[in-house]
C-alpha cells in the first residue's frame, strides 16, 4: 500500500500539477455516453484522489465505481480499495 502525503489539489508543485490536469479531463469523462468509459474515469478519479493523498474523495470515488463497475471483479477490486484506505486512515490517526 502506497503512502501519499495529505497534499491539496491545486497544490503548484510539477508532480501534482499533472493530478490537476487529470481531474479537469476525467471530471469530463464522468458524463460520457459509453458507461465503461464513465465508470473507468471514477476508478482513475479515486486513483488520482488517493495519490495526491485525498482519502477522503478517493473513498467517495471507489464507492461510486463500486456502484457501477463493468463486473463483478472490479466491484470487489474497488472493495479492496476502501477497505485499503480504512485501514491507511486508521493507521495514521493512532496516536
């Protein structure tokens, strides 16, 4: 499991700057008419949001890929996913 420091979106650094320009175009993929290519852009939505240490929306996002996954596989993938960062958060807040 990936650690990712907890940066905003927007931050101005090069490495995230490209997570900004991936939201923008995915964000549009959403709506698009071909529903594996919708569902895929929320799994690389939650993929962004957990890499630029997002928790928080990248659950939002697992669950709502969740929800329309293209099989059975990748709903339990996207499963995992949650549990994962559960259990990241968990780790973090002990004091």
């Amino acid at each position: 499991l990936r650690t990712n420091p907890p940066l905003p979106t927007g931050q101005a650094t090069p490495q995230f700057k490209a997570y900004d320009e991936a939201f923008e175009f995915l964000q549009l993929s959403l709506t698009h008419p071909n529903p594996e290519i919708a569902a895929e852009s929320l799994r690389l939505m939650a993929d962004c949001y957990w890499n630029v240490g997002d928790s928080e929306k990248a659950t939002e996002y697992y669950r709502r890929y969740k929800d329309k996954a293209p099989t059975t596989g990748e709903a339990a993938r996207a499963q995992i996913w949650i549990e994962r960062i559960k259990w990241k958060s968990r780790e973090v807040n002990v004091d």
